[in-house]
C-alpha cells in the first residue's frame, strides 16, 4: 500500500458547496478533482485515502455561491430585482471547518458545515411574484474510512455519522430593507444518521487512470430534499513529468441539501509541479441547478517543504467569493 506525501496547505481560495464542499482544500473548488482528491476530504473519493502523509489537519471555508444580480438582492433585500430574476435563481452561504487525522490509509475526521439558501421565485404553487425560500443546513460529520491501492486498483468506504439541523422560512418574500436574507439561521428539527460512501481507481496504463465515487449509499429525505445515491466518474492524465489533467462528471442528477432540486457537476483540472516545491493548480466547474448553468474557474498557489504545506488561491466568481483556509505540518 503506497503512502504518498501529499500537499497541505494553509489556503485562501474559493469555490461552492452542496454537499461536496472542499474541506480541508482538496476537491474542485481549489483547483482539484473530487474523483481523484488527496485523500483528506471526507467527501472525496475514499480510494485515495492512502495518499496523505501521517498528520493531523485543520480546515475553515467560508463564503458565498450564486449569480451576481441573485446575491446582490438578497444581499439587498431588493424585491423588485427579485422579482426580475428567473425561477429557481440561488444564492448559498457556506461556512465549515474541520479536523482530520490520516494514518497508513486510515481516514477520521470531524467537520462542522453551516448552509442558508435562497431560492428566488420557487415553484411552490403560489402565483404571487418576489417570493422567497430561505433554508438553514448545519451539519455535524464524523467519518471513518480506509482506503488503499495494489496492483493498479485502488479501494475505498468511509462510514458518516451525521447530525442535522435543518430550518426553512415562508416562501413570501420578508418587507424590503437593508437586511440581508443570507444571514437567516433559525432552524427546527434535528435529524441523526449512518451513512455509507465508496470509492474506487484503476491504472489503465501508465499515467491513464480511472475513478468512480459513490456517495450517500443509504438515502435519506430531509423534508422535500431526497439525498439518494450520487455516481460520479472520471478520468486522469499524466502529461510528462510535471503535470496532471482531471476531468470527472456526476453520473446522474440528485438533489443535496439544502436544495430540493436535482443537479449535475463537471468539473475539470489541470496540476502543474514544476519543482518538488511549488504546485499550481488550475479549475474549472460547470455547475447546472435550475435555469441557467453557473460555470466558474479556480486557481492555486502551493508551497512544500519536508515539513509544511503552504498555498493561496483565489476563484473567478461571483461577489464574495468562497474562501478557505487549511493547515498541518509534518
């Protein structure tokens, strides 16, 4: 079983969340591949789980999602540029951190996510314009898994333990005003439990693999949101020496919280390691959830050494960007 050292950080950068957020940096939003993670994310492919170096590593991110003119008004409270704005137009605000130990192959970790959407204009049977639906997500994950890799395969399951605060606001808009509707945090039900996630890899020939990630095996309804199974699938070049290209696509749609809506991600990357020191990472993510596709693109900086793992980054997005912070030394 090989252990490889992989990159930690301490990162700015940003991205979005729906239930596949980027803890501990490793996943799209940072310019990386959710098939082919680093193996610290809890919501990565658990196959890769033998890839960090022996440590203990922290993570915070936080930030917001969504079209420009969507966030400017709820940022607002504008009602009439609600109104103008088509169905189903978002606006998420994440923060989570965590801590995770790997060892060997061996994952735990405990992460902390805190979620409030906006969905403008739903579809809830109501005629009237500017409507609104505000919906809380808090979620508190313990993870356990093992992963590993021999003769060209690797495996991997990691066991969830979750516990679920979820709250939700009427679907007609509040009175206008300076308020900004992402900082709604009430919640009333509480939910706890066991889920399952998988993983695997192949080396199909030298430098050419392929990954696949099966996520929330044992589903789950949070009020009108159905988690059911997620596939995902891709594939992973070697160019030379010093440069690796992902590309990897949610297989079929599914809903995640908090949106009672189904989606599809692709996302797409492409890893520079022009020295054992310095790591660039370049992404892309096409993200389709109700009305228009929302594309966004990402960029890393990372710095190594025996000991540390350092890097910065930054997304090409919408206002107030997703950032994230993570560290561990060695």
């Amino acid at each position: 079983m090989a252990t490889i050292r992989a990159m930690l950080l301490l990162v700015l950068a940003s991205g979005s969340a729906f239930a596949q957020t980027s803890l501990f940096n490793d996943g799209p939003a940072f310019g990386g591949s959710r098939v082919f993670s680093e193996g610290l994310n809890p919501l990565g492919n658990a196959a890769r789980f033998d890839r960090p170096a022996t440590g203990t590593y922290l993570s915070w991110t936080q930030g917001d999602a969504g079209g420009k003119e969507t966030l400017e008004a709820l940022k607002t409270g504008d009602l009439a540029a609600l109104g103008g704005l088509a169905d189903n137009s978002w606006g998420l605000r994440t923060r989570a951190y965590g801590i995770s130990y790997a060892d060997k192959g061996v994952h735990s970790s405990y992460t902390h996510e805190e979620m409030t959407a906006a969905l403008v204009n739903p579809n809830l049977g109501a005629p009237a314009p500017n409507t609104l639906a505000l919906r809380r997500a808090v979620v508190d994950r313990t993870c356990v898994g093992a992963g590993s890799f021999d003769r060209g395969s690797g495996y991997g399951i990691v066991m969830r333990i979750e516990r679920w605060r979820m709250g939700s606001q009427g679907a007609q808009a509040p009175t206008p005003g300076s308020q900004d509707y992402l900082a709604f945090t009430g919640t009333q039900t509480t939910t706890t439990l066991v889920t399952f996630d998988l993983g695997y890899t192949l080396e199909i020939a030298q430098g050419i693999r392929f990954g696949a990630t099966a996520d929330r095996l044992l589903a789950r309804h949070f009020g009108d949101v159905y988690e059911g199974p997620l596939f995902r699938a891709g594939f992973q070049v070697d160019l030379g020496s010093i440069a690796q290209l992902s590309v990897d696509s949610d297989i079929n749609r599914a809903m995640r919280m908090p949106f009672p809506i189904r989606q599809r991600v692709t996302t797409a990357s492409l890893r520079l390691m022009p020295s054992p020191i310095l790591t660039l990472a370049f992404g892309a993510e096409r993200r389709s959830l109700g009305g228009e596709p929302l594309i966004r693109g990402g960029v890393s900086l990372f710095l190594n050494s025996p000991t540390w793992r350092l890097g910065a980054g930054f997304q090409f997005s919408q206002e107030r960007p997703m950032m994230g912070l993570a560290f561990s030394g060695f």
